[in-house]
C-alpha cells in the first residue's frame, strides 16, 4: 500500500507499532512510580488517579519528593508544572501538523502529548507531508493509545503489590534511579551538562532557603546558565 | 510519616489541569503565534535545571538509611548515571543501577 491511500485507520496502527518500543521504557518508570508512591503512604485511589490524569513520570516523582519534605502546596505545583513546561514546546511544534484539527480531537490529542509520542510524531508528521489531519490525528492517537494503557497499568502493578516487597530491596532509592535514567540520557550537549551541573551545586547551595524555594530558585539559574552556554556556542560558531 | 490529605488531593488536581493545560495550550489556544527565539532557548533546559537538583540531596543523604550517606546507593547512583550517558538508555540506567546497588549490598552484606 502506498502511502496516498493510507487511511485513518492504518494511520493509528502505523502509531501504535511506531510507539510500541516506548512501552518498554515507560513501563519501569509507571512500576517505580506505584512502589514509590505507595512507600510514601499515597492511597491506591490517589496514585492512580495521579497517574492517568498527569502521565509524566518525572513531574509525578517530582511532586512525591516535595510532598514528603512537606513543601507548601503553592511551591509543590509550581516545581512539578515548571518540568512539565517542556510540554509547551511540544505542543506549538505541533501546530503545523495538528492544528486543523478538530476541538474535540485536540483534547485527545492534548492528553497523549507526553515525551514519547512527541518524539515519535516529531521524526514521521514531517515525512509524512500527504497526510490528511485525520490521518494525522489517528497516528498521534494510535502511539498515544500503545504506551498510556501499559503506563497505567504498570503504575497499578507497583502499586498493589510495592507493599509486599520487603525494606532489604532498598526501594526508597528507586525513584532517585529513575530520575537519573531520564535525566543521563538527555544529557546530550554541552549546555546541557552544564546546566544539570549548576542545577546541582545551585540546589545544595540554597537548601538553606525555607520550603523548598531553593530549588525553584536553582533551576531558574540553570536553565539561564544553559541558555547562555547555548549563546555562546552558536556565536563562537559562526 | 502522615500526609495532609487534602494537599494531596489539591496536588493532585492542579497538576492534572496544570499539565493538560501545558500539552493543549499552542495546539488548542494560542495557534500559530510562534515561540520567541528565548522562550525556547530556555524552555530547552527546564528538566535537566531541575531534576539533577531536586535529587542530588536524595543520593547523598538518602531517606533509606535515616540520612546517612550510603557506599552501595553512592555507587549505584554512579553506575546508573554512567551506564545512562554512555547507552544513551534509560532502561540501561535503571538496570544497572538496580544491579549495582543489590551486588554493593550483598557484598558488603
């Protein structure tokens, strides 16, 4: 079949095989995350509801660590929203492609726009130029409909059964692992490292400042020292 | 340790709305207005200027061993961000971190 008569629904299943690899990463992440919030004494109710409404593995981990220090609601909400900007960019990258779309599908299309389906409509929407925006649509929706099922039903897995695996697994150290497995990947170019760098050092620095400030106060310094790292590589360029 | 359940709840919610509302906003709301050239240049870094710091704190005084720092989750956490750098893999970190900090554990017994 050429790619003019792909229809709809060859769309959303060319979605859901392109996306299907992303299971596998997001799984561990949803397992760690149920385990996680239980340990902390989240209800079942609570995690779950956390995690199909928010689907975003580090703002989730993000929102259970400010939690447990007893951070203020106001500063809890506002770190955990401040990781998911990235979102933002995602979303007008879309625009080109998705726009057109229907009010109704964009809700749906708004709540699949996690890391993983981005990635992958990012490299195939491009490519793809004959597409119509059904077609378009279905194909978001189809990888949106591969990993969020198994995303929830992971977290459930950790869940229900985290209670049962005993203190000598060291399960409070899971969620610092995850937070590394997603953020040394990224780690890609230099501003980055730099960036994550001064995150660090500015964060233990200012650990003094009262309910959980410090940190909203690091990152904004790193994201600036990345931003100029950037500047200054691109000038150094041309 | 008790939570305040209400907080949780209210957490919950506001990044519920918080989050959908992010995702929907250029594709729903503002349309083809374009990001300014700075906006992205720092949107680019919000994870990494906040993940690495919200943790640090977490692998030097880890709440498992009541704040004492750990040889086995130290060089777990070593191994993990290593193994993540070098694959390019989240799932490499996640397993071999697991991996080191049992192995470290047992050794050490």
């Amino acid at each position: 079949m050429t790619s003019e008569q792909t229809t709809s629904k060859s769309a959303f299943w060319e979605g859901y095989r392109d996306c299907a690899p992303f299971i596998l990463v997001a799984a561990p992440f949803g397992l760690m995350f149920g385990v996680a919030a239980t340990e902390l004494g989240l209800s079942l109710i609570q995690t779950m509801t956390m995690t199909v409404l928010v689907i975003a593995g580090a703002a989730q981990f993000t929102a259970l660590i400010l939690l447990e220090e007893h951070a203020p609601t106001l500063i809890i909400l506002a770190t955990a929203l401040a990781v998911n900007l990235r979102m933002a960019m995602y979303s007008a990258a879309l625009v080109p492609y998705l726009g057109k779309a229907r009010g109704r599908t964009k809700l749906l299309l708004a709540y699949f726009n996690v890391d993983q389906t981005f990635g992958v409509a990012s490299v195939r929407l491009p490519v793809e130029l004959q597409w119509t925006v059904a077609q378009r649509s279905a194909y978001f929706i189809g990888g949106g409909l591969a990993i969020t099922p198994f995303w929830i039903l992971s977290t459930y897995l950790g869940a229900a059964f985290g209670a049962a695996i005993p203190p000598e697994f060291s399960l409070d150290f899971a969620m610092p692992i995850c937070f590394i497995a997603i953020i040394a990947p990224a780690l890609r170019t230099l501003p980055h490292v730099l960036a994550a760098v001064t995150s660090v050092v500015a964060a233990l620095a200012l650990s003094w400042i009262p309910f959980s400030l410090g940190l909203l106060i690091a990152a904004a310094i790193a994201m600036v020292v990345g931003a100029q790292a950037e500047l200054w590589l691109e000038r150094r360029k041309s | 340790m008790t939570l305040d359940q209400t907080q949780i709840w209210i957490v919950i919610a506001g990044m519920a709305f918080g989050t959908f509302f992010i995702r929907w906003s250029f594709l729903g709301l503002l349309g083809d207005r374009e990001l300014p050239q700075w906006a992205l240049r720092h949107l680019r870094y919000t994870a990494v200027a906040i993940l690495p710091g919200l943790i640090a704190p977490l692998i030097l005084w880890p709440s498992g061993t009541g704040g004492e720092p750990d040889p086995a989750r130290l060089l777990a956490a070593l191994v993990a961000f290593g193994m993540g750098m070098w694959r390019k893999s989240a799932l490499w970190a996640i397993f071999s971190g697991l991996i080191t900090l049992y192995a470290v554990q047992y050794l050490l017994g």
